[in-house]
C-alpha cells in the first residue's frame, strides 16, 4: 500500500507518471497497477491522453483518475482482506485482524458513494456507483462467507475464484436444493437428539453445533459425481463421524444402534476391536442428480490427523490400479478439527506432498469442523496463526471461511471447493466456523473452563432451526410446517430402526481390489512353520540379471556407476554369485513379471541411501533417468520409485494407505537409517501393529530400517528393534533381520507369495550391502523359499559342539570372522533371519541337533534393548544365556573407540566364556 499513501498525499501527478511509463513499457510498473491500466483506456474514457502524448493537464481528470484507481484498490483489498472482517462466526464477535479496507484507508469518503465508477468494470458490474461496489464487495466477502486466497500465485485461479464469489456465488438456489438441504440439516439434527436421549452418558462426539457439515458433504459428493468424480475417500477424526457414516455413507442406523448396545458381530466391512466412532465403512450411493458414486470412510485411531496421509495413500493406489492414475476419478476429503488442523505437524507433511510427483492425488478438499475450541482450549491458546488454517497459504491452497450457520453459504463454498479441484486439481480447504453443543464428549462439562462461551452456546438454535427461521423470513412460508413433517418422519423411522425394523443396507459393487482382498484370508500359526516356494528358474534369473545390466543405446551413465555394474557382472559371470542390491532388484522386477504393482519410496531410495541400490541411474551429460525395472517386457506394470521428502510420519503412513487399497501391491518404505523410524511411531502404533486386530484390515507394506552397529553414533546404529518386539502378538507383524542376498529376495516375493498379507519390518544392513559374504549363489535363488533359520554352514560335527551362539543380523560375520580365525570346531554358530513369528519349530529341531551344547544368545545391543527381552519371554524350551552391551539409556556410543572396545568385548566374551 506503499504505492497508494504516495499517489493520495500531495504528489497528483503520480497516476500520470506511472501512466506514461505504463505506456512506454508495460512490464516496467508494479503488477497491480499493469493490472489497472490495462482494464481501463483512460485516454477514451477520460479524454486526458492517448498513447500518442505524455501528459495530463486537467486537474479534473487527474482527480478522476486518483479516484478511479482508489476504488480499484478498494476492490482489491476486499478480495485480498475482507475475509478477515466477514460475519464467518455465528456465536461471537470476530477478533479485531486489522483488515484496514474502510473508505478513508482507500482515499475514499461517504461523499464519494453516489459517484459512479468505470472500476466496476472489474466485478462485472459495468460502470456503478461507489455504494453499488461497496454492497457487492460486501456480499462477496464480508458475509457469511469470507476467501483467503492472497497467497496464490497463479492468476487463473485467482481470477475463477474471484468469478466465482463476485458472480456465481450470488445465483439464487433453486427450491428442490433447498428441501434437500433442510432435509439433510433434519437428518443430522434429528440423528443427534435421537441418540442423546436414547443413549444417556454414551461417547458419541455429537456433531451438535456443526449440522451444516452434512449437507456441505452432501453438496460435495452430489458436485463431484456431476464433475466426473467415481468415488471418494473420506478421513476424519471421531467428531461428527457416526452422522457422516448414517446421513452420508448409509450405514444403517440397525448397525449403529447395535454398536451402542456392545453387541455388534465383527465383519469385514465394519472392522472389530475397536470403538463405534473410529471403524471405517464403504458404500456406493445414488446422488441427489442419479449419478452414482463409490464413498469410503476410512478406520482411524484417536490420534486424529494421523488418518490424513493413510487416505492420500489410499487415493493414490486407487488411481494408478483402477483409473489409469486419472485424478479426477478419485476425489479424497479430509474432515479437520480446528485445533488439530493447527496443532498437528503431520498435517504440515501432507500438504508438502500435494504437489510432489511421488504423492499427488490431484487436490485434496479440506473440511474443517471448526468448533473454535479443543478439549478445553480457546483458539487463542490453540494456535498463534489467524486462522486455523494458515498452513494453507504453504501451498497456495485457498481457503473458504464460512459461516456453519447459513447452510446455503455453506453448501455453495461446497460445491465451488469441488469444482476448484476438479478443475485446477489443486488442494483447497474449506473452514466452516461453528460450534460444539457439548463438551469434548456427551460426558464432560465444557463450562468448566469455558463458561462464557457456553452460555451462549445454551442460547443459540440448532443450524435446521436457524435455517428454517431463514426460509420463512425469505418468503418460504412453508418452511414451518415441511421441518416439522421432515422431523416427525424421521424420528418415527428412527424408532422403527431401534425396535429392529430392519433398514436394507445400499446395494454394493466390490471392485477390483476388494476381491482381491476377499480372496485373501487369515494367517494361521502354521504358515509360519515353512516358508512358502519362492524360487525362479533359472533362465529367469539370466533374463532378470541381463536387463538390469544394460541401459539405452547413448546413455552415459556415471563413471563410478558404471563401474559398480561392471563388478556385479563380473562376480555374476566368474563366481555365479549376485550381490545384496542386484538380488533386491530382481524380486522387484520378478513379481513386476508376474503381474504384480511394486512401489517403493523414502529418502534417497533411487540410489540408496548407502549407494548401493542405483534403481535409477543417470546420464552424467545430461542427467536424464534411467530406470533399471522398467524394461523387461510391454505389459509389466512400472517400477514406481520415489525420493520422498524429508519425512517419515506422513510418509509411511500414505504408504501404507497406498498398500491397504491393493494387496497385489509390494509397497515398501526405506528410513534413510532405522534410527529414524521413531518420527513415524503413531502410524506404527495406530495403524501397522494393531489394525488387523482392531478393524480387519489385513495390509502387506514393507519397512527397510538400516540398522547394525558401526561406530556411527546413537542415531546412526538402532532402529529399535525392541519396540517392534514388544509389540508382536497374534500374528500381527513379521520382523526379520536377514543376512544373505538370496534370502532377502525370498523374503520380498514370500510377502505376495502368502494367501494373507502381513505388515513386514527388516532390519537391513549397511555396510553389509558390499560384504562378500552376504553375497549368494545362483542356486540359492532356483531353489527354495526364506529361510526363519540359517544353522552353522562350516560343516563342523554337532556331536562335537560345546556352544552354540545364536544371533541376527550384522553381528554374525564378525562371529564368523573370530571363529574361521581361531579355527573353532566346537562353537556353531546359528542365524535367526525371522525373530516374529518366532520360528519356534526350526529352533527347536537344532537344539536337538547340538544338545550337548550351552547356548548363548548375541546381540550388540545393550541387554535392555535389541532381541534379548523377547527372546527370554517367548522362547520355549530352549535354556540360553545372554551375551550384550551392558543396559544403556542411550542406543550406542558416540565415540568410535569406545565402540570399537565394546563389540571387541562382545566377540572376546562369546568365545572365551
């Protein structure tokens, strides 16, 4: 506003000026004036130039001119700040954001208003008064609905946006739309007081108080399915969520009011095991225009916007397996709360994918049901931004504010939300300011820290009264008597429901990958005794090694590079032995050939963050890609590899989202070092250990956690084994620490080769990917499946062994090393690949094997962290001591000699004691 205090002080000839350079060189003024300039012929309109001349010298015209540009500025700080004085709450005062858009910050008065303007032009009002202006601008973004679209670049967007609050926003709603928005007010309202006097006490996180979200949903779906939208993913924490499941999805309320009763059958479409308002649900509705759509509700765990990515994931995956990665197939919906939208940072780690090739789904609508409190906390002490959902301006996401109380301001943003992302397939939210009737949940009493807010919350009507007030006060007298009639049916159809008048579920399509899970089933406790056959031919191994060895006709690729793939061809043609990363590449590319989607992402994933994976390789002149698993035949899918951002929360957990929408997927997630894994714990947590338990939802994705201790330090040596450890149960998850190249493969291809899907950890090594003891014979790759157990390979007599040394992972070749060197023939020394399930079977066959032996087990762990615990709580029937790290706070030692003097100490104990 630099440019406009200095044109409205004592300098009138400042217009002039710029208008003659404008003339001169239209690039050589500031956008927003090129913007005015060129909206307006001045020298027509005004008679003060043509762009023949240089000057102005009517003093008359001059004024005009200020002025004119004054009122453009005025238009343009309401598009830029009206949100910030628009009615958008409907139980309290906004705060006072300094939006500065009165008449006299513009160089403007109330003498001025019945001057008429060529800058109406610029809301396509032709020329108008200043009051004519002012009235629009005010209904366009000082009512019920305020825009915050400052932070955008891209001036097509700003401009639909625009049209659409200054032009379509203002078409009158049709009276079927609005029957169909009292009707779904009636449905959410009703939905809410039923339950509340029928269920007393019970949670059920009312969406008492933000009604309107249902028909905004509504609006949403109805829009999406006109703009060719097939389905839509829908993620959201518990608020609000058992009307969205009844009034949006169609559950049946005989499934709700079972879940209320505790007696609910668990079934693979509701999930099991955990609370009624966190189970997801899938249904295919008709829309309020006869288009049909598939909807999804996705499971969510208490840890509200950790669903967030496991729902762009999913989206994602439904879009390359289904649409042909068409994203305007598959629409995904986010329902925010207001204070975790602002508090929680994975929500930042999504928004920072929307855009990123790895991850992009098209646009994202987000809905904030914004009650302006927490459990208990005031915005003001939830948040230092304006708004809850200033994260938005990040990625140049506008936002609708809006009014929860005017439904039909509420259903219109709706509807342009949709077509934005239809059109500009480009993230928006939605911030719909209401309230929250009662407290945190149906028990608690919110006037305990809030006591001013409550009261009047007490005082305000419910969104269907104030609608209906609404109606009648604009010339729908019958809106009265339709709300009672709507209200009095639908109660009498909820008590027909609660007295077991069974209401028919919506008819329902599985799609492709739903049979494909359908054909799946539960793991047992003997799939885990063998491994499944998980070999190739051998003339397979040949084609598979071949076409990852060779690149395009005059691609350069990097000399250290090429000389990496010269040493695998070599040990491939003088050893017949394949190394750690070729052994990778070749399970990916084998189930590519048979079929399957392979995807994989995580930090530096293309080459590995130890350099040894080289997926993608690059033309050193011109730094062109080249991906080695995208060339074996025509009809394979693609190898999808990404380099993900700098994340590990939202990025597993789309992941593993991505891998829950195809089980004929292998999805895998690589930390850059295990270390890092901590940062994603709550999907973890929530998602990856226990949501088979608690919703059925079977889900193979693959975690690679480099791990193994180096000297590296504390946050370069632990992905914590023990954690996952502690939390395997029930054939939850399988963990596996593998030491060989051929088994690694096996793993990979057993993990689509199982009739089930199970979550799976590895441990991977470090330096190990370059040790030539890892390194394994072609035959190891035509023969078999994965090994749970690898007993001692030195051929020693098991008669003759005193002690046994059982270990996993990285710490086995240095055992190895020490044993070879002393030429120990009495120690075995026996691998444990898989630590869950516990290969109990195997384990128990080789105690029987070396019975005459003491067995030891060996970690570099410190005792209380790594497998040790585990393995003292879980093994049966085998006696072992243990051989570690003395307990620590910390993970490892960050000082190199010290590290060196430990394992030194571990190697020294294991053989001498």
């Amino acid at each position: 506003m630099k440019d406009f205090q200095y044109i409205t002080s004592s300098h009138p000839s400042y217009v002039e000026n710029l208008y003659n350079d404008y003339i001169k060189n239209p690039e050589s003024v500031d956008a927003e004036f090129k913007k005015f300039f060129e909206g307006f012929d001045f020298a027509v309109n005004n008679g003060i130039a043509t762009k023949q001349t240089s000057s102005v010298t009517n003093n008359v015209a001059i004024t005009n001119l200020d002025k004119e540009f004054a009122v453009y500025q005025l238009i343009q700080a309401y598009r830029k700040k009206g949100h910030l004085v628009a009615q958008t709450n409907p139980i309290r005062e906004r705060k006072n954001r300094h939006a500065n858009i009165a008449l006299a910050d513009l160089g403007l008065s109330e003498a001025d208003l019945n001057t008429t303007f060529e800058a109406g032009k610029f809301l396509n009002l032709g020329k108008a008064t200043l009051q004519q202006i002012v009235d629009h601008l005010k209904k366009s973004y000082t009512h019920h609905v305020g825009v915050e679209y400052s932070a955008l670049n891209d001036l097509k967007k700003i401009h639909w946006l625009a049209n659409e609050m200054e032009v379509n926003f203002h078409q009158p709603i049709a009276i079927k739309q609005k029957r169909r928005i009292l009707q779904k007010l009636n449905e959410g309202v009703m939905f809410e007081k039923f339950l509340h006097t029928k269920y007393i006490g019970q949670k059920r996180f009312s969406l008492e108080g933000g009604e309107s979200t249902i028909a905004a949903l509504d609006a949403i779906i109805n829009t999406a399915a006109k703009e060719g939208v097939k389905e839509t993913v829908i993620g959201m924490a518990h608020r609000g969520r058992l009307n969205v499941l009844a009034n949006i999805l169609g559950k049946t309320y005989e499934q709700i009011f079972t879940e209320f009763e505790g007696t609910a059958t668990p079934d693979t479409t509701m999930g099991s095991g955990d609370v009624k308002y966190h189970l997801g649900f899938s249904s295919e509705v008709e829309t309020f225009d006869g288009e049909k759509i598939h909807l999804k509700l996705t499971p969510n765990p208490s840890h509200l916007e950790t669903v967030d990515p496991v729902v762009i994931g999913y989206v994602r995956s439904k879009a390359d397996v289904l649409y042909n990665s068409d994203f305007d197939k598959v629409l995904p919906i986010l329902i925010h709360g207001d204070s975790s939208v602002a508090g929680q940072g994975v929500v930042y780690e999504v928004l920072q994918m929307s855009d990123l090739k790895g991850y992009y789904t098209g646009g994202t609508i987000h809905f904030v049901i914004n009650n302006q409190i927490g459990f208990t906390t005031d915005f003001d002490d939830a948040r230092s931004a304006d708004y809850c959902t200033s994260v938005a301006a990040m990625v140049q996401a506008p936002v609708l504010h809006v009014n929860g109380d005017d439904p039909e301001a509420v259903v219109k943003v709706a509807e342009i939300a949709t077509r934005y992302r239809q059109t500009f397939n480009s993230d928006i939210f939605i911030d719909m300011v209401c309230f929250r009737r009662h407290g945190h949940n149906e028990g608690d009493e919110p006037k305990f820290t809030q006591p001013k807010l409550y009261q009047l919350i007490d005082k305000h009507m419910n969104a269907r009264e104030v609608y209906t007030q609404y109606l009648i006060e604009n010339g729908e007298p019958d809106a009265k008597a339709l709300a009672k009639e709507m209200e009095q049916t639908f109660l009498a159809q909820l008590q027909e429901r609660l007295d077991e008048v069974k209401q028919h579920p919506l008819p329902y399509t599985y799609q492709k990958p739903e049979e494909w899970w359908n054909q799946l089933r539960k793991a047992t406790a003997d799939d885990f005794v063998r491994s499944p056959i998980t070999a190739i031919k051998e003339e397979q191994v040949k084609q598979l090694f071949d076409g990852l060895m060779k690149w395009p006709e005059g691609f350069k690729p990097l000399k250290k590079v090429e000389k990496l793939i010269a040493d695998k061809v070599k040990l491939f043609a003088d050893a017949q032995k394949i190394d750690w990363a070729t052994a990778e590449l070749m399970a990916y590319a084998s189930l590519l050939l048979d079929g399957n989607d392979v995807r994989m992402s995580g930090q530096d994933v293309k080459r590995g963050t130890f350099s040894h994976r080289h997926a993608v390789i690059y033309d050193e002149n011109t730094n062109e890609g080249y991906n080695r698993l995208n060339h074996f035949n025509e009809t394979q899918s693609p190898f999808r590899i990404y380099n993900s951002l700098l994340s590990e929360y939202a990025v597993l957990g789309f992941e593993y989202g991505y891998a829950l929408a195809n089980p004929n997927a292998l999805v895998l997630w690589e930390a850059q070092f295990g270390d890092f894994v901590n940062g994603a714990q709550i999907i973890i947590d929530q998602f990856i250990a226990a949501a088979e338990t608690k919703w059925q939802r079977m889900n193979g994705l693959v975690m690679l956690l480099p791990h193994g201790y180096e000297g590296q330090g504390p946050e370069h040596s632990s992905a914590r084994l023990e954690r996952f450890l502690q939390q395997c149960a029930e054939l939850n998850i399988v963990v596996t620490n593998i030491t060989t190249a051929a088994n690694f493969f096996h793993m990979l291809r057993r993990q689509l080769a199982w009739p089930f899907r199970k979550p799976l950890i590895n441990f991977s090594p470090k330096a190990n990917l370059r040790l030539p003891a890892t390194y394994s014979a072609v035959t190891e790759f035509t023969e078999g499946g994965f090994k749970e157990v690898i007993d001692d390979v030195s051929n020693i007599d098991s008669t003759a062994v005193t002690k046994v040394l059982l270990c996993t992972g990285k710490i086995y070749f240095d055992l190895a090393d020490r044993r070879d060197k002393d030429q120990r023939k009495d120690v075995a020394i026996i691998r444990l690949e898989q630590l869950y399930p516990l290969p109990q079977h195997q384990l128990d066959e080789l105690y029987k094997k070396y019975s005459k032996a003491i067995w030891y087990w060996v970690q570099e762990e410190p005792l209380n962290m790594g497998a040790a615990s585990y393995l003292r709580m879980n093994v049966e029937g085998i006696n072992f001591h243990i051989i570690s790290r003395k307990a620590s706070a910390s993970t490892a030692s960050g000082y190199s000699k010290i590290h060196a003097k430990e394992q030194a100490e571990i190697i020294d104990t294991a053989f001498s004691i």
